[in-house]
C-alpha cells in the first residue's frame, strides 16, 4: 500500500515540472505565432527583389 503513495507523490512532482516547464515556455513566447504556420505551405517560393546595382531579371526566384 505504501508504493501506492509514493507512486502518487511521484506523478505529482512529475507534472508540477511538466507544469513549470510549459509556463516558462509560455512567457518566453514560444506559443505566439498561430497563424504563419498554417499559411507557410502555400508560400514555397518567395520572389527576390532586384539589387539596384546589378543587372538581374525582375521575377528571379529564390532557390534554397
């Protein structure tokens, strides 16, 4: 009966660190952008813009 209780005392301390860890990561903003990434696939390629000093094709675009 008594590893009862120390598995309980266990699963505590296990999700208040859980706990703690997700509020940090809350206040540090990894959970802001919510709306980049459902749009991000549909913009694959992104169209370079021309350097005013060299000579380059207007719709160049960017490899990766």
């Amino acid at each position: 009966m008594s590893i009862i209780y120390m598995l309980l005392a266990i699963s505590v301390v296990v999700a208040i660190i859980f706990f703690i860890a997700f509020i940090i990561s809350v206040r540090k903003g990894q959970y802001d952008d919510v709306y980049t990434p459902s749009v991000r696939m549909l913009f694959d390629d992104e169209l370079v813009k021309p350097d005013p000093k060299e000579n380059q094709p207007v719709n160049k675009v960017k490899s990766n």
